[in-house]
C-alpha cells in the first residue's frame, strides 16, 4: 500500500507581543505584506508556530513571558529586542528562545529569516550576541558547574559514566568493577540520579538519558 502524501503548507503562523500598540500594529502589517506568514496580534499565539516577542531589553518581565508562552506549548519564540547585555543575552537563552535579532538589523528579509528559521527549528543569532553567548556559558561551566563536578547536562562525570554503563548492559556490580566503585556506591549515584531527576528506576535513567542526549 502507497502512503498518502502529507500535504505541504507553506504558510507559518506568527504571533507578535508587543507593549507598545503602534510597534506591534507596524510589525504585524510588515509581515502581513510578506508572503507565507499568517500573523496573528491577539493573545492567543500559534502553538505551532512562531511568537514573536517585541521588547527594549530582556528584563524580567520579558523572560517570563517567554516561559509563559513555552509553558502554553510554543515551543518556538524569536526576541526582537532593541538591546541586550551578556545578562540578558543569557537569560534569554535559558528562558528558551530560539532566535534574537536587534531591531536595529530587522529588516523585512532579516525578520522573516528569523521567523522561518526558527519554524525550521534552528536558532538565529548575530555573530557578535553568539560570540558574546559561547562567552558566557565557558565561563558558567568554568566558574559555576565545574567547581560542583557538573556539566549541563545536569549530571556529573560519574553519573555519565555509570550511566553510559548500564545503557551497554553490564549491572551494577560490573559497573562498580570497570570504574572502580563499590557496588553501594553504583547504587547511590543510581539512586541521586533518579531521585533528582524523578525518575521511576536505573532503566527508566537509561531512558531518559539516552532520549536526552546526555549519554
């Protein structure tokens, strides 16, 4: 049996949120003039598409609108803000956003650029903010998680390891074996693990890890 073709849809939806009214109404008709956007300014956004958050700066206000929009199921936002610092630029990105333009830079081409790119799930950013990002995180990892024995994964080097372990079928005593621990002490990392992680159980760890990335 031949699969039906999935039907293509060019079209992306867009939601703006902007404070100021003349901001948005100019944003929204910009985009509306370009082809393949369907642009919503109301308050309910696309789930599956874009939002659009307008802002001077990423305050706190503006990051937790773009975890109230996430948390709604958007899983796609792109910050068009006038400036950021590294602070801001940082917590925009742990906030969950998948692109930033400065205004300064958004032209009709770059925005759309933005908002396509982001419906493809990647990410837009300008060379100088991603320079300044990469800064950032070496220095989080460096002065923050390192110190702790974390990485970002949210799991230590030997939690890593066991859990690497486990995923190429050797049980807990093995595990002790090959990275010299005691079989206890396998089964309190395990334990951390999925405590920490509200995890049901080691293969449940495995699971999660493996689903995640992390191993």
């Amino acid at each position: 049996m031949v699969a039906e073709p999935v039907p293509f849809n060019p079209s992306i939806g867009v939601h703006v949120s902007a404070a100021d009214p003349l901001t948005k109404a100019g944003i929204v008709s910009q985009l509306r003039s370009a082809q393949g956007f369907i642009v919503s300014s109301g308050d309910t956004p696309h789930v599956d598409g874009v939002s659009l958050v307008v802002a001077d700066d990423v305050t706190d206000a503006i990051t937790t609108e773009i975890r109230s929009l996430r948390a709604r199921g958007v899983s796609k936002v792109v910050l068009l803000v006038t400036w950021v610092n590294d602070k801001g630029l940082l917590a925009a990105a742990e906030a969950g956003v998948s692109g930033v333009i400065r205004r300064s830079e958004a032209t009709a081409h770059n925005l759309a650029l933005a908002i396509r790119s982001a419906a493809a799930g990647e990410g837009t950013l300008p060379p100088d903010l991603l320079g300044r990002l990469l800064r950032q995180v070496g220095e989080l990892q460096r002065q923050v998680l390192s110190p702790r024995g974390l990485t970002f994964s949210g799991l230590t080097e030997r939690e890593t390891a066991v859990l690497r372990l486990l995923a190429e079928g050797y049980d807990t005593a093995e595990v002790g074996r090959r990275l010299f621990y005691s079989e206890r002490t396998v089964k309190n990392i395990i334990h951390d693990v999925t405590s920490r992680l509200d995890l049901r159980n080691r293969a449940h760890a495995v699971a999660y890890a493996i689903r995640e990335g992390l191993i």
